[in-house]
C-alpha cells in the first residue's frame, strides 16, 4: 500500500480483485456476528449515564444548588447519589 495510514488506523488490508474485496467483506461481518453484545450494552449504559449526570449537574447550577454554597463545587458523587436517589 503506497498510502500512508490515516490517523488511527492500526492495520490495512488490501486486495487485488472485486470477488476478494466481496470475500474480505463477507469474512468481516461474519466476524462481526459473533463478537458478544456486552460490549456494547455496556459503553451504552455509561454513555447514558454521562449524559444523566451532565443534564442533571446544570439543572442543579441552575436551580442554585451547590455544594457548600460555593459556585462550580458540586461534587459528582453528590450529584451521583442524588440521581439514583430520583431514580428509585
């Protein structure tokens, strides 16, 4: 391969017809089929997660609530345990 990887990139392939690029192809989601799910459900779960804590730290700073009267000091454990407080 003459071209340099891009940024990324950790391995290339290359092949030398249309019926091995459809055999490389068919190989690769045959591949895919079998990785495990929880992989995935996981990154999910924190992405969620994440996205839970950035909506709720704001909706505290903007209702005024903050750790120790100080602005910016909200501690992510207390925002933590207060959504699992809300969520049950």
């Amino acid at each position: 391969m003459a071209a340099p990887l891009p940024a990324g990139a950790l391995s290339c392939r290359t092949v030398t017809d249309v019926p091995a690029l459809h055999q490389l192809l068919r190989r690769a989601f045959q591949l895919s089929k079998t990785l495990p799910d929880e992989l995935l459900h996981t990154f999910r779960k924190q992405v969620v997660l994440a996205a839970g804590l950035r909506d709720l730290r704001g909706a505290l700073l903007k209702l005024g609530i903050q750790k120790d009267g100080n602005p910016g000091a909200t501690d992510e454990r207390d925002l933590r345990a207060l959504h699992r407080e809300r969520a049950t």
